[in-house]
C-alpha cells in the first residue's frame, strides 16, 4: 500500500552505481544543540535500498549517522523512516523511487513521528509504540477449560485475523497518525489493529471486556478521526483504520455497548437518520449524537449542554443564511417512493445475522480480486 | 458533457452555497449537470462501519441509478467524503461478480442493477482529466493574480492511493494546487494541506477535532494565505462553520475565508461573489471579494481607457 513500494523488481543486476544525494535530519538530544540537515552523496545501483544509501553515508563519511537496522528485507521492521516525508520502510524503498519523489532530486529522510528522537533517524519506540501495544492486553485470554490437545477453531475464522497478524511492529502508522498528532493519549493505530488480532479470535474469552474497554477510553476506538493515514503508511497492507471500524462494528452491533464517549450514537444517529430521511438531516446530527437517536435527543441534558455550548455557531450560521430554517427543523428528504426502496434495503440487509453467517463481510485483502 | 450529478447531502443542507456555486459554475464549463435527487446518502463512511453490506447496496443504488441517466459520461461528485465513500464501495462491488450479483439482487426488487466499471469522478477530477487545465485556463476571465490560495484536499479525496487511482498518469493528490495555478492564483503550501479537518469526531473528541481545524488553518495564516478552498462541504463545516471555535481552541485569531472549489473555479470564470453564495460563510471572504472588486475595478479601468 505504502507509495516506497519496490518497482524496481525487474532492474538488471548490472546496473552501474549512481550518485544520489540525501539529506538527513541529524539531532543528538543530550548535545543540548537544535535538529539540523546533513547531506551526503552515496553512490549505489538505482535499485539499491535507501538503507543501503544512509548506511553507506555511514560508513563512508560520518559513523556518527544514527540508524536501527537488523533483517534488511522488510521483515523485522527496525528500520521505520520518514522519506521525502512518508512514512515507509528504509529496507524497503528504492532508490530510484525515492528520487522520484522527492521535491528537489535529493532524497529526504528524516526520523518517524509523533515518537521522540533518541538520536538522528531512531526514535523511541518504547516510550510511544510498545506502550501502546502493552494497553490493548496484546495476549489471548482462553476460554476455559483450556483443552487438553489443541483448540479446534474454524479455519476462516483464523484466516480473518491474518491481516492484523502481518504486522511487523514498524512504528510507520503510529509516526502519521492524525489523532494521535493533536491528542497523543490516543491508542492509535498499530495497537487497535493489534487489539483485533485477539477479538477476532474465537479462542479468546473477553471480546465484550476488550471492546467495552477500548469504546469507553476517551482516547480508544471512537477517537479515530478515519484519515486513511495509517492504511497509505503501512507496508504490509494491515489496514489499521480498517481494522477499527470492524471494532467499532462488533462493540456496536453485536455487544450493544453504548459508550461514553457518543461513539455508539453518533453512529446510530447517522445511520437511522439516513433510514428516515435518504439524506443527512444535519442539524439532528449533534443533538441525536449526545443525547441518543430520537427526536426527542435534544431535550436531554447532553444534547441540551452542547447545542447551548454551539449556539453562537447556530446563531451565526442562521444569520448568514447558512441554516435555512425550513431544512434545519425538517430536513431535507428524498421522494418518497425512493425512501422506501431505501428502507427495505435496510430491512433486508440488517435483519441478516451475523451469528449464523448471513452478515456479508468482503474483505480483499482475504479474497482478492476476480480475474475477469 | 452530461454527468450523472451526485451532490451529497451537506451541500443542499448546511452548506447550499457549494450547491449553488456548482450550478452557477457548470454552464460555464459546458458541464450538464443531471442530479441524481433519488439517491440516499452515502454514509460518509459510518453506515459502512454499522454495515459495510448496508453501506456498499445503498451506494450500488446510486451507481446504478447513475448508470439509467441518458448520454451522461460518468458520475461526478462535489464532495471528497462522497467520493471516498463510494469509491470504498465500489471496490468492493467491482472486485468480485459474487458479490455484487448478491448485492444486485437486493436492488432487484425496484429493477435496479449495478455493473461494473462506473466511472466517477469528484469535481476536482474531472476539472483535471475532462476538461483539462489548458481549456480552463482559456475559459478564465478574471485570473486569480495575487490571491494566495492554500488548498485544502479533505483525507477521503487523497488517501487510499491505489483505491482513488492517484499515480504519476493522474496524480490526483496534487490536482487542488494545479487548478489554482490555472485559475492565475497562487498556490500557499503548508503543513496542514492533506491533513484531517477534525469533522469526523466532532462529536466524539470536540477539543481534538477543533484542535485539528485550528492548526490546519492556524498554519495558512502563517504562510500568509488569503483564503483556504476545499473540494469537500464537510472539511468546511469544521474550517468555517466551527472557525470562531477553533480559534479559541487553538487560543490563536484565525480569521482566515474558506472557499468550496466550485466557488473559486466561479470567482476566476468571471462570476460575482454574490452569486456564488460568499455571505453565507461564517467567516467573511473579505479578502477575496476585496481583491476580486479591485481585479474588477482595474480591468474596467483599463477597457474604458484609463
């Protein structure tokens, strides 16, 4: 998914070694001295690694250069960088990629974010990362009694928790996160795709704790701000935010846990409100998402204290004739004959169970595409 | 041409102006809008997190009910969440014939049918890849000369890479500062540019949220920006809408007008800010209806020989 991917697969062996000039970003935290740029120009075949290019800096010009490194082919995932500002796997890009898109023919890197440096292009993945990881209870919990052989599970069930299994702990999602950049207290991305890998396990005994835990944490599942950062920075087709949504769907659907952060209403809000409309009725959207899904909402104390928290919005929308007052007390809606066809899709669709295998869950990263 | 015309939900609700601009602005450009006022909203990615079998059928619906309208080449949106949306969904729909033959026949009982392969195309896209940046550089009556225009691309219009088909032939991540220097503006980059506006947990983490419109916008301000323009109503309900709040929450005056894309395509086609709906915003576009009279004011100066 990450745009470093290799492309170079089919590069001839015999390619002559080129010059590529790299800018580093250098900082020693105990020197007491700010962050600074250092460049460097390496010389190396087009469809060598960018690792390959900073270690050769390394060995050629400064040994001072800070970079962790180990497996070398995008298994062990130390090697978690910025270049030309995305996140990606230094093991795992091309020089020839990198070049192309850079802003200026020099190949930026720069250390992870959203974690602190501990010197030049390492970052501090305990402090940040494996912390977060720790939070979600990262083990299986079994369901007791524990068998005496093995547990027998449904090999679908298994093959839906591969994806979260292909993670190698690189840190590349976590140093693009959106909602972690303006609220560090979230649990971000890795752990949440990592917290799936365990409730999608029919083995594990505490999928309602687990999700109720993560849907009641001001910073847990409901604070995902859905950006897609996390699904372009993986480079191993994870989907973190994917990963999620499917949290937030069984905490939601199949436990019915309403949570206190307006999660669970928020959704229910859209979603009946599109039932009852076709369109988004907007200005029940708040009301609906603090006080609960009905007309009714914004009579509750919730609803009541936050529309009174945004009546200047209000005020000031109606004066400019943003809020047209007819649409804001009733809506707008689709004819009526299409609203119905509408509704018995819903009716259709949720009445599936999910338990007995009606729910229809696609997921391309298990299935893949049709050849046709 | 003629386009199967989605407009979303928010702009013929809390942001009308979008709609408006885009319908003063068509003609202009030879689009032939045809709405597709039967469809439901797309669920702005929620109803795809209640259900994705729910969210992908309703928006099957809408393909297919882009798919009965007569002549039209594709179908185009005016919202980068719309466009994420279905563009989720219609992955899923044209990866696998099973699939959608299950979806289709829920549709079946109103006669509806998707097929794969609609083509469908934010404004934004089709401005690019339709018209082309030659033809609307040639059809630009009042060239945006010294507006500093910061784009503001909206998360669901830039990332997935391979699913909104954004490569070196259509890189379409980069199409909101190609626009703007065809229009004659200038281009402000800044940090914040593909950033999330905050809007989807406004209601979940309203600090975080505001917090994330604030910088964003705080950032433009500070690479001297005259004005912010974004392709999705829902990235501007959060960066106008909820601008006096962002403000006090990023404890900074901002300050700083936000133009929908058709608005700005419509400034430079020669419109008047009126008509394009500039007093519905929250935050005045004083600036760029300041600069837009004196642009006026100068070029009648000059035709009338002054």
């Amino acid at each position: 998914m990450a745009e470093t991917t290799p492309t170079t697969a089919a590069a001839p062996r015999t390619a002559t070694p080129e010059q590529f000039k790299l800018r580093m970003r250098r900082y020693d935290p105990e020197s007491g001295d700010a962050p600074y740029w250092d460049e460097h120009t390496i010389e190396l075949e087009p469809h060598r690694s960018v690792l390959e290019a900073i270690l050769q800096a390394r060995d050629r010009f400064d040994g001072s250069i800070g970079i962790r490194c180990s497996c070398r082919q995008a298994i062990c995932g130390s090697c978690g960088v910025r270049v030309n500002g995305e996140p990606a796997l230094a093991c795992h890009t091309h020089l020839d990629a990198a070049l192309k898109s850079s802003a200026d023919g020099v190949i930026e890197i720069e250390p992870m974010g959203n974690m602190p440096v501990i010197k030049d292009l390492i970052v501090d993945m305990d402090a940040v990362h494996w912390t977060k990881i720790r939070r979600v209870t990262p083990w299986l919990i079994a369901k007791q009694p524990v068998p005496e052989r093995e547990y027998i599970v449904p090999r679908e069930s298994m093959i839906d928790v591969t994806q979260t299994m292909a993670c190698i702990q690189c840190g590349a999602c976590v140093s693009d996160c959106l909602a972690m950049e303006v609220d560090p207290g979230f649990i971000g991305p890795a752990a949440l795709a990592k917290s799936y890998r365990f409730v999608g396990d029919p083995r594990d005994d505490q999928q309602f704790e687990r999700l109720n835990d993560l849907a009641q944490d001001p910073e847990g599942i409901f604070d995902c701000t859905h950006c897609f950062k996390c699904v372009q920075a993986c480079p191993k087709d994870v989907n973190p935010m994917g990963q999620i949504m499917r949290l937030r769907r069984i905490a939601i659907d199949d436990h019915q846990i309403v949570d206190q952060n307006n999660g669970e209403r928020h959704e229910a809000a859209i979603t009946g409100l599109v039932r009852n409309y076709g369109l988004l009725h907007e200005a029940e959207l708040i009301p609906r998402s603090y006080g609960g899904n009905s007309w009714f909402a914004k009579f509750t104390p919730a609803a009541g204290k936050e529309l009174l928290s945004s009546l200047p919005v209000i005020v000031r929308g109606l004066l400019r004739g943003k809020l047209n007052p007819r649409i804001a007390i009733f809506g707008h809606k689709i004819p009526s004959d299409d609203l119905k066809a509408v509704q018995a899709i819903y009716d259709k669709v949720e009445s599936r169970d999910r338990s007995s295998g009606q729910r229809y869950e696609l997921n391309l990263y298990i299935v893949g595409e049709d050849e046709q | 041409m003629k386009v199967a015309y989605w407009p979303g939900c928010v702009s013929r609700g809390f942001t009308p102006e979008l709609h408006g601009s885009m319908a003063k602005v068509a003609p202009l450009l030879d689009i032939e809008l045809v709405e597709l006022d039967r469809a439901c909203c797309t669920g702005a990615g929620v109803i795809a997190e209640h259900n994705q079998e729910l969210a992908d059928t309703l928006n099957a619906r809408t393909f297919a009910l882009a798919q009965q309208v007569d002549g039209a080449e594709l179908m185009m949106n005016i919202c980068s969440t719309c466009q994420g949306a279905q563009s989720e969904c219609q992955e899923r729909l044209d990866a696998n014939a099973e699939y959608r033959a299950h979806v289709n026949e829920t549709l079946a009982g109103e006669g509806l049918s998707y097929e794969k392969g609609l083509t469908n195309k934010n404004f934004l896209w089709l401005l690019v890849e339709e018209l082309g940046l030659d033809e609307l550089r040639a059809r630009v009556k009042r060239p945006l000369s010294n507006l500093k225009v910061g784009p503001f691309y909206g998360c669901y219009i830039v990332r997935p890479r391979d699913r909104l088909g954004i490569d070196d032939e259509r890189p379409r991540d980069d199409y909101l500062h190609q626009v703007i220097d065809a229009l004659g503006g200038t281009v402000i980059d800044y940090a914040g540019m593909r950033k999330c506006c905050g809007f989807p947990i406004i209601t979940m983490n309203k600090e975080a949220s505001l917090k994330q419109a604030g910088r964003h916008i705080g950032d433009a301000v500070d690479a001297e920006a005259d004005c912010l323009v974004t392709p999705c109503p829902l990235c501007h309900l959060n960066l106008d809408l909820q601008q006096p709040l962002a403000a006090k929450t990023v404890g900074r005056e901002l300050d700083l007008p936000v133009l929908h894309l058709p608005q700005l395509v419509g400034l430079a086609l020669g419109l008047d800010p009126k008509e394009l709906g500039f007093k519905r915003h929250v935050v005045r576009p004083t600036s760029v209806i300041d600069w837009s009279t004196s642009v006026v004011g100068a070029s009648a100066g000059a035709s009338s020989g002054w």
